[in-house]
C-alpha cells in the first residue's frame, strides 16, 4: 500500500465505471397473480441482485410453524386459530383437487398466514419452491369475491390450484430442472386466463354446498353479460394481456372462469388436466394454443373462444328477454367516468352526494356531485377504502387505508372537511372501515378488522363540530390532526365465524342494519338493545342496507333471481318489495333526505356509476323470490368436529427454505481474459433471509474470483451485505490489477406509502486495489498513474417519489421523483484515496390542462466530484440511456438516466454535469391487437418531442477532463422526437419500443447551431422509459 496521496496527484487506478461480472444474483418476490409470479420469480433467480428483494413482513412479527403432510403453515401471533384452520383447508384441498387435476407435488408446499393488510388477497408461485401466501381478513360486500361459504376454503383452493397446475412440469422442462433445479415452469408462461381460470373454475371444489365462486357470482355474471350486450365481446388475444378498459385486472378471472367452465362442460375435467401435463412439457411454451388442440378434439383456443363467446350472448339475451318481462328501470345517471364507484352517500340538506371513485384516468378520491349531475370535483384524494358517511354537509367520516408503522396497511377513520380536504385522525392502527355516522352526529358506527380475520361491529362516539378545526398553527395542526381524541368505544356485536359488513343506523339511533355473514350464506341483521336478529334468512347475497329517513323502510341490494337489484324491507310488516328491475345491477342505495330519490350504484360496460330513480313505492313490484337457505355445515365447520385437536406448531426455522434451489452456468470476461464458474443463490419464505453466490475461474489472471450478497429482512433498518473479487485492466497500460472488496455494508431505511414513498440507505465499501505483473504507463500523465491503493468508502443514497400514473396513462402525469447520492472517501476514514461525488435528479411530471393523457415531463440532473480514481471522468454525457434488462424485465423503479441524445456516447467528460430534459408525450393509436395467443401485443402508439440541454465541465482545482469550467454558453442543445410503440411481451411484460430521431445543435447560446464531428441526425432504438 502507498500513503495517502495529495488530492492533486491522485494514486492511478481503474475508472468508477469498472468493467467487472454482474453482481451477485438473487431472488425478488412480486405480490401478483400466479401467472405473473412464475415468470417474474423465474427472473428474479437469473437476474436481479439480493439486494434488490423486498421486506416483505413486519420484523415484529414473531413466527411459527404447522406442518401436516403436505403444507408447512407459517403464521405469526394473533393468527393461531386462524392457521389450524387453514392448514386443514390445506390438505383438504390436496385430497380433492390433487386426482382432478392429476399431478401431487413432490415437496410440501409453503404456505404463509398474514394479517398486516385490510386487503383480502393471496398468491401463489412454485418457484424457487411451491409457495402460498394468504391474507387473513375477508372480501368486503361490493367485491368481486364476495360469493362464498367459506372463505378460507375458497382462497386456499384457488391457490392450491395455481401450485397444482403451474408445478406440473414434464418433458424437456423436467429434464433442464432436474440439472439446474426449478427454473423453468412452461405452464407459469401463459396468459393469466389459463391460471386463474382454472383456479376460478375450481375454488368452490371445497365448499359442502354447490353454487358459491366467482363462477357463480352474480357480480361475474352482470361483468360478463354487459360484455355480451354492449360489446365489443373481448377477442382472445385481448383477454390474454393486460387490458385498458373494464373490466381491467378482473377480466382473466371472470371470463378465463368462464371460459374454463365452458371446456369442462364440453370436454371434462379430464381434457383440462390432459391440457396441463402437455403444455408442462413445452420446451416452447408461448404457443398453448397447440396443446389446447391436442387436448380438446383438435379445436385450437381460436375457434374455442369464438363459441365460448357466442354462448355468453346467448345467455345475455336469455337473461335480459327475463327482465323485460317486467317493467324495467330507467335511472338517471349522475357520473360517466366508470371504473370503480362505491357508497353513495347525500349531504344532509341533500344539496350533493359524496362517493369514492378510482376511474381508470384520474386520482382516487371522494367526488362530489349534485342531484342533476353536476360535477362538483375530487374533495380529497384517497388510495385505498374510502367508505364514506358524511356528519354535516362540511364534514365526513372517511374509511382510508394507509401504510401503517412502516409496514402494515391497516384502515383508519378520518375526519375530513370536504371544502378544504384537510382531515383529522379518528383511530390510528384500529382497522376500521365503513363508517356510518349516527344521526345527530355524536357518534359513528363502523366495522372493525380483528386478529385472526374476526369482524367486530362498534360504535366511537364523535368530538364536536367542527371536527377539522380551522384555526391551527402548522405544528398544532401536525400534532392534533395525526392524534386520535379522546372517545367512547363499545363493541356492539362480535362473534365467532362472523363476519359484518355495512351498518347503517335507523333515524332514531336505536336499530342498525348491517350485512351478516354467517354460516355460509350473507343475510341482513338488525342490532337492537345489545340482540341480533336476521331481517333476511335465505341464499341470496343482501348487501348495502339503508334506512328511508322516516325509517319506515330498510332498502338493500340482493342478487336474488341472478341480477342485483335493489329491494325494500317495510319494518312494520316485515314485507320485501322489488324497488328496481335493472338490465345489469344496482348497488348500495342511499335515499334523499326529503325522501323523493334514490341514489344507487349502477353498472355499465365502462364499470360502475352513481344514478338516481324516484322514491315511489306505488311502482314497486313484487319481489324476485329468493333461494331458500340451505342446511349445511362448512367444510372448516366439518373438520373442526371431526378433528377438534388442534395441531401442533413449532418456532419457525428459516433454515428449510434458505438453501439453494438453483444453479446456472457462468461466464464471461474480466480484464485479463475469459471467466467462467457457476451462480446460485436462495431465500427462506418468510424473506428474513436472501443471498446469492457467484464464483469463477479467470483464466488471464489463473485466480478464482467470486461475488456475494445477502439483504437481511429480519430488521428495520433492513440489513445488506456484499463482498466481491475479480481481476480488470488498467488505462493507460497493459496492466491487470486484482480489485477486492472483503466486505460491503449497508441500512437501509424505507418509509413507503400508498401514494408516496421515501428511502434512505447508509453504505460502506472498502476495496483494495492491487496491480498484477508490469505496467507501461503513459509518460506524460502522472495523474494516469497505475498504483496499488485502499478506498474506503462511505455513501448516503435517498430517493423519494410521489409520481403518479393511472390505468390508461402513456407515462407518470402527476408528481415529482427526487434522488440525492452522495458517495465519500478520505484519508480520515482509512482510504489511500479521496473522492467526493455528489448528484442529484428531479422529474417532474405535469398532465397538460384540457388533455386526457397528454403530458409534459421535466427532469433537471447534475453532478460534481473532487478527486478521481485513475484518471477516468467521473460524469459523462452523450447519447441515448442504454437497455438495462434486469429493469425491464422485472419493472423495477431507478435513478433515471442520464441522456443528452442527439450526440455520441460519452461526447462530454468533466468532474460535474448539468442537464435538462423537457419532453412533450401524447398519445396517438390504440391498437390493442395481438394475434391468437402469441406473446407479443401492441397496446398503443404514442410520440414524444423533446430537447434537452446540457454540458459536463471542470471544476476549480480538479482535473482537466473537459478544458473549460460551467458557463451557460457551453450548454449543448439537441431537439428531436420519439415513436413509441407500448408492447406487451410474454403476457404481462409492458415496455416501450422507442425509435428516435434527434439532432444536436451544439452551443446555441453561444450561436453555434452545428457540433462538429456530431452527425447531423442521429437514429435509435431502445426500450423502456426515458424518464
């Protein structure tokens, strides 16, 4: 080692840019639909660094174990009772779906039990090993998923089938796996239809009594009839991507279920397994179509889809030709936005009603509207929930789930004043949702989320109006406004197996209704004097009640007869009439306080809207009779009986999933030759623990060389470690130097949100440099010098973001991402070295006022450094961003480029940078055309223009890299426009091809409208996003 040099006279070394093997590999969990986890997993394996992986639970949370034949059931506290039961799901499920679908896999699955989420979820993957993973809490009313008996035997049936079908691997995929472990699952890249249609086809297998699943759902049934009727009927290579209308995520569970249940009702059960174990064996998986061909009587999945397609019209018919043999509603429409809307609810002197929307092109939030339409704008932005009841026609009651304590999304009750958005914390961490404001306004009725996915139903008493106070300093208003007052909380009802959902106080406070979920089937309850009595009793789901403000009647949705329509339950009497008779369904109704109208959620092919009929029961009829409520006893009920021992656990060992699943070849070059070795890398389920190994031999240096990485989950601030060694090439000279780093150490501190996000991440480095053999070193640079050296090095990296983009938009519209990196070494800290770099990068995104998606996007970025290892620049600029594929292929969110197109790579060199970039994007076609079930899609065509400007220059006392220091006449200019055309690779991989033109002007402040030696018009193509 050399002692530390002067700042002026820099120990030679390699450039920051060291050309060395990729870094070591790991595995990154993606929370998604299990089509979309395998190929993403598969991925991850090959490509994306440790580091790179997720916290995927809350460190708090302390884990155990159940093990049966085969499922390992990991839970944390609070979820014991909870895990018994799943895990008897568990092998229920394997018993009964394991001969249908024909395939048993070889390894116990892993199944994880969560409740750090009011979202009811879970996913599937088999890789690296057969993998589960499960919310606790239940599907609200409005869901999709809302038609089930039991529910943990729906959820965990629906992914047991995703490892049933995507584990099942033969041929040549079993041969490769056999060699370098399970990497390659054909059946986990196909279009999601296939996946979770089979699993939709399949997850009421369980239940004791038939006609519950999305199959069965009336939901379903609305989405795909409107479909049917109101068209265009989506063609299969549509379904088989992403799509940008309604009903966009849904659409491979309603119509793959659909579809899936049409071939068994043709071909049976056996064609599909048939189907499966044939396309497991694909070496070229992306043509499923061929098996499907094989498996079913010679019909490809074209033809198929065709009649698929022809018998839902000819059941939409049948179904509306049925409505129309009564008077059919006509309801005035409010909104036209579509998307999602829910809750309806009137102000008090009826002059609006407030509703939480999330459309497909704008922010979520709660609207307002007035009684003829008008809109009245977004009065506050929320990201999840949204449930809603106002107090006053100032104030509201808003359910709004956030990130909670870094690592849970709980719902919360806010307080929120609806002319100026501000709001006021109600609870803090009680998972409550939909709130229901007493009349009188002193307290709110509302549903809680307990431990073990119990439901709770309680009352909060209210501080007094104003509830948002107005008149705050900013800090009172920081310290009040996050602080929950004082208050009154009582359990009203709460019991085991139930679940409860939408309370609404009658007029006088004394009676609430509220949706009840219980022995298979949901009913509407009436609490009153601490009892619970059904106001319903049979199979038809009834939802959404709301009372009549004299309280005469309780109005709800229910799906009897097949299509939601909305009835009315007369309290005296305990009559039920059919208040509308609507082609497609009506949902959640709220009556005006003069009691004249009923606003209610409508549906149309575009999704959901608010609408209006009048209030008169002379037009009412007789209601559609509803299915009688079945006997039965739920398949947990039935195992409970008959095993009521529970099973035994044990404390969780991360040991059993952390090892190695994988393998794959290696090679390459370093500086002294070719490399070539193996890499693997593993994880345990719970994500406590990732690492990733890469070794090889160099055969210039005749020394073996390595990388390694592990990022501990286990802790906040998260844990990475790193350590790597490999031989590169000195400038200058013919050199080769060895470069170690014993060990790399970094924290990170991430603080995500819904609609924002911010990290931080504190690093140390330190690498030794070591020169190998002789070195001819250019004479007259001594700052080019080849020495051995020590860098020690500290880095401080933050990013923080709060950009937005939406379903249909072309690029983020709204927001800003800021990153700040500032890297450090010096003598003080034990380096031979000192370097100081620093820069920083602002987008800034901005939709275009009277536009739909038409944006302007700003980035400003720059750079400085003291110091330089071997002489090499520290910034450069010139040309396009170069592909980064591991960014593209797992989506993953990075420091944006730095880009000064129109001119070569690496054009300008200087110890700082400044740069802008300023592009115009707007759309231009919508193809959305594929062909039949291949992997390639176009979505969309839209263009860009843009300059940018920039320059890279010497700062005082550094070295001469560019020959001039910052002035604004040395600004580089280049204009020119983009072609981008919106792909969809593989089903679910959505990059943009971008083919470019663009010119540099040179210094045009200084009137130079030319660079010499710079083409006058510069042709590229890449992929991804500029910025």
């Amino acid at each position: 080692m050399t002692a530390p040099a002067p700042r002026d006279a820099r120990p030679a070394g390699r450039a920051p840019r060291r050309r060395a093997p990729r870094a070591a590999l790991g595995l990154r969990v993606a929370r998604s639909t299990a089509a979309r986890l395998a190929l993403a997993c598969a991925a991850a394996l090959a490509l994306v660094p440790a580091a790179a992986r997720a916290q995927l639970y809350d460190p708090a949370f302390r884990w155990r174990t159940i093990e049966t034949p085969h499922f390992r059931v990991h839970h944390h506290q609070g979820e014991e009772e909870l895990a018994q039961e799943v895990a008897r799901a568990a092998e229920r499920a394997h018993a009964i779906l394991s001969p249908v679908l024909g395939f048993a896999p070889r390894e116990r699955t892993e199944l994880v039990l969560s409740d750090d989420t009011d979202d009811a979820n879970g996913l599937a993957t088999p890789l690296p090993y057969d993998t589960i993973r499960l919310y606790a809490v239940p599907p609200p009313g409005l869901s999709e998923l809302n038609d089930y008996r039991d529910w943990v035997s729906s959820l965990v049936f629906h992914e047991y089938v995703h490892i049933l079908h995507l584990d099942h691997v033969g041929g040549l995929p079993a041969l490769a796996n056999a060699v370098f472990g399970k990497l390659f699952v054909p059946n986990g890249l196909t279009p999601g239809w296939m996946a979770e249609g089979l699993a939709v086809l399949h997850e009421a297998d369980g239940e004791a009594v038939p006609g519950a699943g999305r199959n069965a759902s009336a939901i379903h049934d609305m989405y795909a009839r409107t479909l049917a009727l109101d068209g265009p009927f989506p063609r299969l290579d549509q379904i088989s991507n992403p799509m940008l209308e309604w009903p966009l995520g849904t659409a491979p569970y309603l119509l793959g279920g659909r579809f899936m249940a049409f071939l068994r009702a043709r071909y049976g059960d056996a064609a599909i397994a048939a189907f499966v174990a044939d396309q497991g064996s694909q070496a070229w998986p992306y043509a499923p179509s061929w098996a499907g061909a094989r498996a079913f009587g010679g019909r490809d999945f074209p033809s198929l889809w065709a009649e698929y397609a022809a018998e839902e019209r000819r059941h939409a018919e049948a179904v509306r030709a049925r409505v129309h043999e009564r008077p059919v509603t006509a309801p005035t429409r409010l909104t036209r936005a579509g998307g999602r809307v829910e809750t309806p609810r009137w102000s008090p002197d009826g002059s609006f009603l407030a509703y939480q929307k999330r459309d497909l092109d704008r922010r979520p939030g709660t609207y307002l509207v007035t009684p003829g339409g008008a809109d009245l704008g977004r009065a506050i932005t929320v990201d999840a929930n949204g449930a809603l009841s106002l107090a006053s026609p100032r104030e509201a009651v808003v359910a709004i789930g956030e990130v909670w304590r870094l690592h849970r999304t709980y719902d919360d009750l806010w307080a929120v004043d609806l002319a100026r958005g501000a709001r006021r914390r109600l609870t803090d961490g009680e998972r409550a949702g939909d709130p229901a404001v007493v009349p009188g306004g002193g307290a709110v009725v509302y549903v809680r989320h307990e431990a073990g996915g119990r439901m709770a139903l309680v009352r909060r008493t209210l501080p007094p109006a104003p509830m948002v106070p107005a008149d705050m300093t900013l800090r009172e208003r920081r310290a009040e406004l996050e602080t929950p007052p004082p208050a009154q909380v009582e359990v009203l009802f709460a019991r085991p197996g139930a679940q409860v959902y939408a309370p609404a106080p009658s007029p006088d406070g004394r009676r609430i209704a509220f949706e009840l979920q219980e022995s298979g089937r949901r009913d509407l309850a009436l609490w009153e004097d601490g009892a619970v009595r059904r106001v319903t009793d049979d199979d038809a789901l009834d939802t959404g009640p709301t009372w009549t403000p004299d309280g005469r009647y309780l109005l709800f949705a229910s799906d009897r007869g097949g299509v939601y329509d909305l009835y009315a339950w007369e309290a005296a009497t305990g009559q039920v009439r059919q208040v509308t008779n609507v082609e497609t369904g009506a949902f959640q109704p709220a009556v005006s306080p003069d009691g004249r109208t009923v606003a209610f959620v409508t549906f149309g092919r575009d999704g959901y809207d608010v609408a209006t009929v009048p209030f008169d029961p002379a037009t009412w009829l007789e209601p559609t009779p509803a299915p009688p409520a079945p006997a039965l006893t739920t398949g947990a009920q039935a195992e409970a009986q008959a095993a009521p021992e529970p099973l035994p656990s044990r404390p969780y060992r991360a040991l059993e999933t952390v090892g190695p699943r994988w393998w794959l070849p290696l090679w390459g070059s370093d500086g002294a030759g070719s490399i070539y070795g193996a890499m693997t890398g593993g994880a345990d389920v719970l994500a406590r623990h990732a690492w990733a190994l890469q070794a090889w031999w160099s055969e210039g240096g005749r020394e073996p060389g390595y990388a390694f990485s592990y990022q501990g989950g286990w802790s906040w601030p998260t844990l990475d470690l790193s350590s790597v060694r490999y031989f590169d090439s000195a400038p200058g000279g013919r050199g080769v130097e060895s470069v170690w780093t014993p060990v790399a150490a970094g924290l990170g501190f991430s603080f995500p949100g819904l609609g924002e996000t911010l990290s931080f991440r504190l690093g140390w480095a330190g690498t030794s440099y070591d020169v190998l053999g002789e070195t001819r070193r250019a004479p007259t640079s001594d700052w080019l010098e080849w020495r051995d050296g020590y860098l020690s090095e500290a880095s401080f990296r933050a990013v923080y973001s709060d950009a937005r983009r939406y379903v249909r938009s072309i690029s983020p519209e709204e927001g800003r991402t800021v990153a700040l990196s500032v890297r450090a070494a010096d003598p003080t800290i034990g380096s031979d070295f000192g370097l100081t770099r620093a820069r920083l990068g602002l987008s800034q995104y901005l939709r275009v006022p009277g536009t739909r998606h038409t944006v302007l996007a700003l980035r400003l970025a720059g750079g400085v450094a003291e110091g330089s290892i071997g002489g090499r620049a520290p910034y450069e600029l010139g040309g396009t961003a170069t592909v980064d594929p591991v960014a593209v292929v797992m989506q993953t969110a990075g420091v944006a480029p730095d880009q000064l197109r129109g001119y070569p790579y690496g054009w300008l060199a200087g110890s700082a940078f400044a740069l802008g970039n300023l592009e115009l994007r707007f759309p231009l076609l919508a193809p959305v055309r594929g062909y039949s079930t291949w992997p390639v899609f176009l979505r969309r065509v839209h263009g860009t223009v843009f300059v940018d400007a920039g320059d890279a220059f010497d700062l005082p006392g550094e070295l001469p890299f560019a020959g001039h220091t910052f002035s604004w006449k040395e600004l580089r200019f280049a204009a020119g426009a983009e072609l981008r055309a919106e792909l969809v690779l593989g089903y679910w991989l959505r990059t943009d091809l971008r083919l470019g033109l663009a010119r540099g002007f040179g210094r045009v402040l200084d009137g130079q409208w030319s660079e010499p030696g710079v083409d006058p018009v510069t042709a590229y193509v890449t992929v991804g996003e500029s910025f």
